[in-house]
C-alpha cells in the first residue's frame, strides 16, 4: 500500500512542475498577468494563476488514490490466511 502514497507523492510532484509551465504560459497568452507599478515591487510582468497548477496537482492524485481504494482498483485479489485482506 506504500506504493500508492510514492505514487502519489510522485505524481503531485511532475504535475505541479508541468501545470506550472502550462498555466504560466496560458496566463500570459490571454493576458492573466499582474504589471509592475505602484506599491509593485516587480520589474517584469508576472503571470497568475499558479495557484491552479498547485491545487490541480494536489488534488488529482489525491482523488485517484481515494478512487483506487474506494473501487479497489489496485485489489489483487489475494488474501491473507485467517480470511483477511
């Protein structure tokens, strides 16, 4: 069962980093940025919506873990002696 949660971990990791790029570059495609001035301490102009990427990342693998064991994707069938799983 400890292959799940790595799996998780690990998908949540590579997501992160490529809905991190895909957001940023969507964000400033349609023009999603935030421009420096004011009380702005930036140079540059900064793309938003990072914070999606983050939670998408979280939560996805998260609810295919919930799914693998409320559906019992990952059973294999097999059972421990005793007439336990």
């Amino acid at each position: 069962m400890a292959w799940i949660v790595i799996l998780a971990a690990g998908a949540g990791f590579v997501m992160s980093a490529v809905l991190t790029y895909v957001v940023q570059a969507v964000s400033t495609n349609i023009d999603f940025v935030d421009r420096p001035g004011g009380h702005k301490q930036h140079d540059r102009i900064v793309a938003l919506g990072g914070g999606v990427a983050i939670f998408l990342a979280i939560c996805l693998p998260v609810l295919t873990g919930a799914a693998v064991v409320v559906f019992g994707l990952g059973d294999t069938g097999s059972y421990a002696p005793g007439g336990t799983r």
